[in-house]
C-alpha cells in the first residue's frame, strides 16, 4: 500500500450503526425506551452520548447515522434536532450491520478515511477515539481494529463478562471500533460475505481464516498476528490492530448487567442506592 503523504489533510467521516431489529432487546424491554440507542445510561441516550464524543474529535468532520428506523425519532427530540440541523446524516439502516456499513461508507468520499462505530458504545470518550484514530494514521495499514486486553477489563471490572478472543498470546476483546483508507473498505465487502454464512460456522470460519489458521486455532496455537496475516490474505487488506489501554473501549451495552456497569461508571451512588433498597 501506498504511504499517506499528508494523513491528517482530510477528516474522519463517522458511521454509526444504530440498528433496532428487534422488539425483545432486553435493554428496551428493561428501559422502556423505544429502541436500544434510546435508552438511558446517565440519564442521556446512549446514541447522544455516542455523538457528543464523535463531535468532540477533532479528526471527525462529518457524523453519518445508519439507524435507528425514522418512525423512532420523535421518542428522541435531541436526535431529531441534530438531524434537522445537519449535525448527523441520517440513512435508513439494512437488513445486517455490514450492509448498513457499506451504505454509510458508500455515502462518504472515496479518498476520505472513515471511523465506523456502534450506537450503544455508551463509555465512548473523546480520548479513546482519538488514541485510536492517531494510531490508525500511523499504522500504514489499509484498516485497523480496535482492542483491548482480557487483562485490562478483567482488572478494572472484575466480574464482567465479556466476549473474549482467545488467541496463543492472550485474550482479546474488540472494541467496535474500525478505521478504512480508501484500500481497506474492501474489507466491509468481505464482512458482508462472511456475515452472510453465519448460518454455516464452518464455511464462515473457513472463509475468514482459511482451514490452516482453523487448526492453528482449534490446537492452541495461533497468534495475533497470525490471524491478521490470515484474514489480510483472504480479504486483500492490510488489516493492523490498535491495542487500546482504557478499558471502557471494550464495553459495549448489550445486556442488562451492561447498562448497570455503565451506569455504575456514570452514577456510582444510584448503584449503591438501588442495592441498599433492594435489601
């Protein structure tokens, strides 16, 4: 791949995934809200939280929004408004997370660089953002990852489970956080491949890695970088991971018990509070 003479020239353009595609979210049905991206952490939407961070960075020029479905924005007035006012681009979101991805990355510039990130990526902060764009600049990589530890999660929230990629040289967990130069949006393309044999773990798995990588997996030995190698090769992009040392970057809120460690991050006394009166 080519170097980026002049890396920081243009922005960031922003996608985020902010899909409602189901009715039995437990986060809903826990908040009440209308839509998993609605609901509360602190008091704020987790989809506004995730905003005022991207519009805090200083790298991001433009925020695309692929979701929630537009009958649900009135249940978010703030939402709304930044809509109406051309802060967020909103677009209809897809039948699967990679097709709603490669149409907020078909709506960007083709030589412009894009962060695509999650709506209920609620501990998102300036600070992690932009450690991994800077990171990525320099990566010379057509796409990076975002990740952190098992380590690091596991020793600033104990008891917190959460998916983790076991690997030879450690325990990994991903950051929903993912930068393409122009060469790595291939890599949306392949996602969508992938992610269109879900159904089929071993196809999948065989698609992804390839069969040598599957065994090195399955028998204990693979690595990191043999991974990356692995994926690299199939896809055609150069792919590097951005370790990333806050923690909150791996916590996302999917579950229940999710949405109370954000809010215990957020609002520690109302946690204590609630435990006091439910005893």
């Amino acid at each position: 791949m080519n170097e980026r003479s002049d890396p920081i020239a243009k922005k960031f353009a922003a996608v985020v995934l902010a899909a409602d595609r189901t009715n039995n979210d437990p986060i809903t049905r826990h908040t009440g809200a209308a839509c998993k991206a609605f609901a509360p952490v602190g008091g704020i939407p987790m989809i506004i939280r995730v905003l005022d961070t991207l519009a805090a960075c200083d790298l991001i020029g433009t925020i695309i929004l692929c979701g929630p479905p537009e009958s649900l924005h009135t249940h978010c007035p703030e939402l709304k408004r930044r809509i109406a006012l051309g802060q967020v681009i909103w677009l209809p979101n897809l039948n699967s997370p990679s097709r709603s991805a490669e149409s907020g990355l078909n709506h960007v510039p083709g030589d412009t660089p894009v962060l695509l990130t999650t709506a209920d990526h609620a501990l998102l902060t300036p600070g992690i953002v932009q450690n991994f764009l800077q990171q990525s600049i320099t990566s010379q990589s057509d796409a990076t990852v975002g990740a952190v530890t098992e380590q690091a999660i596991a020793a600033t929230f104990p008891g917190s489970k959460r998916t983790i990629i076991r690997l030879r040289d450690g325990g990994f967990r991903g950051c929903n956080l993912y930068a393409f130069f122009p060469q790595g949006r291939a890599l949306v393309r392949f996602w969508r491949q992938a992610e269109d044999l879900r159904k089929q773990s071993w196809r999948l798995i065989a698609r992804v890695l390839g069969f040598k990588a599957v065994l090195f997996y399955v028998f204990g030995f693979l690595t990191l970088q043999q991974a990356l190698k692995a994926v690299s090769e199939k896809s055609g992009v150069k792919i590097q991971v951005i370790m990333l040392d806050d923690p909150r970057a791996g916590i996302d809120v999917d579950k229940v018990a999710d949405l109370l460690l954000a809010e215990s991050i957020f609002n520690p006394q109302s946690i204590a509070d609630e435990h006091v009166n439910s005893s």
